[in-house]
C-alpha cells in the first residue's frame, strides 16, 4: 500500500476508533455516521447508500501532493493536502447533526490524528459544490515522506 493511501486509510481508521480523543464516540455511537475512502471500489454506491439512510457521510481523499524532496534515503513531501468532504442529504438527516457540525467534528478531532510525519494542520472548512447533498470539505495540510518504493 502506498503513502497516500496509508494515511487516507489510517486517518479513516483513526476517526472510527480512537478513543482517547473522542472520535470513537462521535463517529461510531448510534447512528453510526459512515466514512469514506477514495480507495473504495464502491464508493459511489456507498455514498447513495448514506445519505438515503441517515442523511450524512464523511469521505477522506488525498488533493494533491507537492514540494516533493528528492533525498537519498527516499521521497518525502513537504506539502500533503488532504480533504474530508462532509455530505448531508438535509431531507433525510434525522441525526440533529448538520453537515456543519459535522465538518466542524472532523476538523476538531482530525487535529489529533498523526501520520508518519507529524500532525495534520487544519486549513479551511468550505462549503463545496455537491449534485445531490450539502457539502462541506475540511482541508488539511501535512507532510510524510517514504523510505521504500512503491510495490505492486
């Protein structure tokens, strides 16, 4: 796996389970709000799926990686940025979560979760451009790097 998707996958993770920072409560008690990766093969389906039942979905992706530092011991990127996009389906959100609050939750508790590298900073929360439900996408910036080349 590589370094883009082991933080996607390791930050999803993180805000299903930790429980020192709250987010095991906040994510997984009753109703459990769904999160996403963009590694999901299903994940359109999943997010139909979502917001025709509670109403809300987080979905973690990597935007873009930059600055990239070609050193003898590896690759390493002083410039991750990475989003949770927060969509609500407001007809059918019973939760008394708003997708607001929801993106304010996962900046709150994101603000604990380290990758290799260090800690994820808090950029922006924006409200985003969504077909079908209210979105809002929780930017983040970080850095990480790897030692090893990628495998198939």
């Amino acid at each position: 796996m590589g370094m883009l998707v082991t933080i996607r996958e390791s930050w999803a993770h993180f805000l299903r389970t930790d429980v020192a920072s709250g987010a095991h409560a906040y994510f997984s008690t009753h109703p459990v709000i769904p999160i996403y990766t963009e590694k999901l093969k299903t994940i359109d389906q999943s997010i139909i799926d979502a917001l025709s039942g509670i109403g809300l979905s987080v979905v973690l992706v990597t935007v873009t990686a930059k600055d990239a530092q070609n050193q003898i011991g590896g690759l390493y990127f002083n410039h991750i940025i990475g989003c949770a996009r927060v969509l609500e389906n407001p007809t059918v959100n019973d939760t008394g979560i708003a997708a607001s609050d929801l993106a304010e939750a996962v900046a709150w508790f994101s603000r604990k979760f380290t990758p290799a590298n260090g800690a994820l900073k808090l950029q922006d929360i924006m409200l985003a451009q969504h077909p079908s439900a209210l979105a809002y996408d929780v930017f983040f910036t970080m850095e990480a790097g790897i030692t090893t080349p990628p495998r198939r």
